[in-house]
C-alpha cells in the first residue's frame, strides 16, 4: 500500500511538441508522434542499467497486464493493473470499475463534510459482457485500454477510457450481446447506421450511441459484430443527448501528450484519438487558459476539483506560467547585520552535521541539507567550511553513485528492478520498493547532484551514470524498453501520483505536492549540469505544471463551492476524493507542513495573498511554532511580508531545535528569512 513517511520526509525544442506515443500490445497503431525528442533512450541508458545489480527488492504484484508491456506504476489507473482484485479508478468526471463480468461506471456525486471533499465510485450503469477476465493491453500517461476475455482466453471486446473523456466506449472483438444495468430508451437515428438511446438513472440522463438495430431484444441488451463499437455517457448539465452525440465520431482510442515551454509559459497539449476524427473531453478549472479556438459549449459536470467544461474537438490545450529552476538563495542581499550570524550558524551546523542515513528518503534528505549549506558557505565566502561540506558531499554523493555499491553493501546504492522496470534505492523506505514516492525520494538526491555539479562540475562525470538512471526512473520519454513514460508525472491533473500500485479504493494520491515540485526542480537543476536540453525542457514543464496545480488543488486553492468542508487547504488529492489528513499524522501543522517541506530556494511559488498565506498559518498553529514542521511554517508565513516576516525573522532564532526539519538547518533557515522582502 501506500505509506507516507514520518517527515523529520535549453529549450532545443523550445515551440516544438514532445509528444510521447501510447504503449500498446493491442493492434491499434500508436498515436503519431510530431516534433518528439526522447529524453533517456534505450540507446544511451541501456549500459548504465546493464552496470547495476538486477534484482527484485520486493516481490512483483500480481498484473491484469499483457505481456510486454512495461509496468504501469503511479497512474490514476494503476489500481486496475496491479493486485489480486481491482480498484474503483478516477478518469474524471468519471467513475470506473472492472466486474466480474464486464464493467461499470458513473459519474460520482460530490459532497463534503468538515475534513473530506467526496466523489467516489458511482456504479450507475453495469455492462456485462460475459467476461471471465481482463487485461491492459494498452495506455498511456491519460489513457488504458482493457481487453475483455472469456475464461479460456478468447477475446470478447476492449474499451479505453480517459481522464476528461466522458466516453466509455466498447468495440466487439467477437460477436457479443451486451447486457446492461440500464434500460435504455432508442431514439432517433443519427445516422442511416448510428442511433442515440436514452436512460434515465438517478436524475442523471445516460445517452449510448449503438449501431443501428443493436437493440433486437429489449431495451437493455445490445447486439454488435465484431468490429462494431458503442459509446455511452453521461449527459451533461446544460446540454442534451443529441448535441452531445454530434460531436462524437466514436469510441476513444489513445491519448497522446505534448509539451513546450516559452518565455513565459508552459504548455500542455493532449490529443485524443476517437474513431472517426471528432470527440469530446472536459477541462479542469485549472486547466485555464485553453487554447485558442477550443470550444467548451457542451454543458458541464461538477467534480471534487471544481466545475469540467465540455469541449469539442481533438485538442486539449492550455498554459501555466513558466516556473525556472532554481538552487540558490539571493544570498547577495544579506545585509551587514545579517551576515556575521548566518555564517557564525554555518560553522555551528556544518560541525554538528551527523552520520547520513542510510535509505534513500532520509538519506537523500540529508544530502540536500549538506548541498544548501554548501551553497550558503560559498556564496558568504567561509572557505574552510565550504571545502569540508563539499568533500563531505561529494563523499556521499559518489558512494550513492557506485553503479555496483549494492553487490558489496545493503544500503546507500541503488538496483534496477527488471520486473517492473525501475530504480530501487537501497534501503527502501516507506514503500518505495513498491514504487511509492520516488520524485519524493529521489528530488533530493537530484538536487544535491546539481549544486554539487555546479560546484564541481568534474563530478558531473562520476555522478552521471547513477543520477542519470535516478532521472530516467522519473522523467523518461518516448520509446523505452527499460522504464515507462514520466513515472509519477500526469499530465492531464498537472501533478504527480504517489502511490506505486494504487491499492485504494478512492484511487490514487498524493501528499506532498511541495516535495513533487521539489523533484522536478531537482530534475531541471541535474538536466543543466548534465548538459541535458531536452531534459530541462522536460522537467521545466513538469516544475512549472506542478507548481500551478500545488497551489490550485492544495495550499491556495478555491473552496468556497464545497459547503460543509472547514479547512483553509487540502492535504491529500485523490482521484475519488480530498482530505484534510496525513499519512503520518493528525495534527494541523502537519497538514501544511507536509505541502512545504522543503522550502527550497524555488519555493516562492507558495506567495501570493498574504490574507490566504495568515489564514493557513493560523489555521496550522493553535499550538504554536515549536512543533514538527516548524521551521517550514516560519518561512511560509514569512511570505506574508510586514509585520510577519519580522516576527519569522525573530522566531527562527529561538525556534526549538525538534521544530527544524533533518532536510533543513538553522543556518539555512535564517539564510532564507534574511534574503526575503
């Protein structure tokens, strides 16, 4: 399952779409690929993989995979590949799950209460199929496919769903007569050979577009030969059936992701392949502005996150201010007075700096400590102490980087997993060997690789082949043999999935959004020291989605519309529902805490109103500063500005030494105050 851990946790295609094609086993052709530029091929990571011990830390899962496909971890989908019995998935404004005879779906109803914002499975309308089984057979970063199969293994029919596609489409692969839960009314005929039929289920129209005569029965079985499709949906709020149906050419097939980044944008774009050219999709709130020419006339459905538009078309496009990385503080703004106690604090805590530990979240936690404080020690001119952490981190560092430190050591060095393809740091820590948290884990070692790169590029060469594979884990795209597409990263929400298997009913979730922006930061600060364009473009992207939807869906978010929910912020999005709750613990600093460790030189993304930023401090400090996430909660409400960054500043002098994070110090802590305002 999903743990969470105790915290204490150039642009050479700059205009040009990277667009990553659908992994399939299934017949269909991939969706095409245009301007693609593949960040860690086969080509170039296949030898570093080869130089790693190959092992298994924990046992695989059970699959409802085909085989050759690479294991799909870290999906909204991923609940439905892995384990004995599947899970209820999320492709909003959907709800999705297998039976044990076909599927069924729905649109949840939302509600909340003082701590949770709920839309969970809603089993609306069942089709069953006479399946004995399914298997993936094919997806990609927004889209599955499943194939439906009788129990000696003949293929029934396959359908594909989609975040923002409303669609559940089903193509016969054999003759079929499809029950279903539903009673549907036929309509007129859309064409000489595709009709619309019409239930009504909970005060909610459902609409089916059949082949015509499909209905023979009754109103509730459907006929189709092989090759013929049907597409059901739920009617939106505002719009009919037939309007809907118009814009529907056929069942969806693929989904595919572009990306480029401007001046002063990011850019995502999402082309979704329907049969027959034309189809629908709906946009998140945030998913705003859309492209020009995008048009969301189809009515609306309501979900956890807000109001989904209905658009028409093949695109799915819209920006988010570019977000630059960044591993240093402005250091050049402490004044006279400042200065001589920051570096008095540097010297008290490069000495006090304790043995690393040994897994790979606190133990990349406290490489990215040492790499702030070296960065401080060179940027206030203390040589001395500057030379000691830089040895000490590159010490660390080079040990995590031995391709083959797991042959003669349990821990501090990494394996390669060749059954779900995928880097494993030894020890594992809080699942990650069952792929939970790796941009958590790894962010850290990735952005003490950079500052070390920038301090001593020669290290570059030593660290890559290690950091590289710690990288590719993540951020791989375009065609892979070795590691899937972007592993935690969804495109479609904008942020990043954490749990590896997704076992949970609500589907699957993330925690930390700062400490994903923390990944990709790290990921863009490696890509420039590793001379890596394509990516920093990449992970720029990443950093820059990441960043909007921390703050829209977690820390500064709109919830005025969610009546009953009682907190200023969210600390736990899952596709079926938003919590005010951790993993780890129950009281209110650890609930913003957790969404702003570790206040990284990039985490000025966290201003804005400084009446949202008091609310939030207030809310998560009945008890005061000298709790756990303490020193994080100092910075935070030091983004307020005025009176509050001089009462932060005043604080973090005598803040208790349990309040200051082991990613964090003291030094780094007024260093961070001091350059503010």
């Amino acid at each position: 399952m999903r743990f969470r851990r105790k915290a204490g946790a150039l642009a050479a295609i700059v205009g040009l779409l990277a667009l990553t094609a659908c992994q399939s086993a299934h017949t269909e052709p991939p969706a095409a690929t245009v301007g693609a530029s593949a960040v860690f091929p086969d080509a170039q990571v296949k030898p570093l993989v080869g130089a790693l011990p190959q092992r298994s830390v924990s046992p695989p899962p059970a699959t409802r995979l085909a085989s050759g496909l690479i294991p799909p971890t870290n999906r909204w989908y991923s609940g439905l590949v892995f384990g004995a019995k599947p899970q209820p998935v999320f492709p909003l404004p959907l709800s999705f799950a297998l039976t044990a005879s076909g599927f069924a779906f729905g649109l949840p109803s939302v509600t909340a209460n003082p701590t949770v914002i709920a839309g969970g499975y809603a089993p609306q309308v069942a089709l069953d199929a006479g399946a004995g089984g399914a298997t993936v057979t094919a997806y990609d970063d927004v889209s599955v496919t499943l194939e439906f199969h009788t129990a000696s293994g003949a293929r029934i029919g396959h359908t594909t769903i989609a975040e923002g596609s409303p669609l559940v489409g089903f193509t016969a692969d054999s003759p079929v007569t499809l029950a279903s839960s539903a009673a549907f009314a036929p309509g007129a005929g859309l064409t000489a050979d595709r009709s619309l039929a019409v239930a009504s289920i909970g005060g909610r129209q459902y609409a089916a577009l059949t082949p015509t005569g499909a209905f023979t029965e009754s109103r509730n079985r459907m006929r189709l030969a092989r090759g013929q499709s049907i597409v059901l949906f739920p009617v939106p709020t505002g719009s009919t059936p037939d309007k809907v149906a118009q814009a529907v050419s056929g069942p969806l097939l693929s989904v595919s992701t572009g990306y480029s980044t401007g001046p002063a944008t990011a850019t995502t774009a999402l082309d979704y392949r329907a049969g027959g050219g034309s189809t629908v999709f709906a946009a998140l709130p945030t998913q705003s502005p859309l492209a020009a020419g995008t048009t969301c006339d189809l009515g609306h459905y309501e979900s956890i996150y807000g109001t989904m538009r209905l658009c028409s078309g093949q695109r799915l496009a819209w920006s988010v201010p570019l977000a630059a990385e960044n591993g240093a503080l402005p250091l050049g703004r402490l004044s006279a007075s400042d200065r001589p106690a920051v570096i008095a604090q540097l010297r008290r805590d490069a000495a006090a700096t304790t043995p690393l530990p040994a897994d790979s979240y606190f133990g990349g936690k406290a490489l990215y400590r040492i790499a702030n404080l070296l960065t401080i020690a060179r940027a206030v001119g203390v040589a001395d102490v500057a030379a000691a952490l830089k040895t000490r981190l590159a010490t660390a560092l080079h040990a995590w980087s031995d391709p083959n430190g797991c042959a003669t050591r349990p821990a501090q060095c990494f394996v390669y997993d060749p059954a779900m393809h995928g880097i494993v740091g030894l020890a594992a820590s809080f699942g990650s060997d069952q792929f939970n948290d790796h941009h958590f884990h790894y962010g850290y070692f990735l952005y003490a690789a950079g500052v070390l790169a920038e301090a001593d590029p020669s290290s570059t060469r030593v660290l890559a082949p290690v950091i590289d594979l710690l990288a590719a884990d993540l951020a791989t795209s375009g065609p892979s043999t070795l590691f899937p597409q972007r592993r935690t990263f969804d495109p479609y929400t904008g942020h990043s999935w954490a749990s590896g298997f997704s076992p949970f009913a609500d589907g699957n979730n993330q925690e930390s959004s700062s400490e994903a922006v923390n990944a990709w930061n790290g990921l863009a600060l490696w890509a420039d020291a590793s001379g890596n364009a394509a990516l920093k473009t990449e992970a720029r992207w990443m950093l820059s989605s990441e960043i909007a939807s921390a703050r829209s869906d977690w820390v500064a978010g709109d919830l005025a519309s969610f009546t009953g929910f009682q907190h200023e912020i969210v600390s736990i999005n899952w596709g079926g529902k938003r919590d005010y709750a951790t993993w780890f613990s129950p009281d209110p600093n650890a609930m913003l805490g957790i969404q702003l460790i570790p206040m990284s030189p990039v985490s000025t993304y966290l201003a804005g109103d400084p009446a949202r930023i008091k609310r939030n401090v207030t809310e998560a400090t009945p008890h005061g500063f000298d709790v756990q996430f303490g020193d994080y909660l100092t910075m935070y409400s030091a983004l307020a500005g005025g009176s509050e960054l001089t009462k932060a500043r005043a604080m973090a002098k005598t803040l208790a030494a349990t309040a200051i994070d082991d990613a964090d110090s003291r030094t780094y802590l007024l260093a961070w105050l001091a350059t503010r305002g």
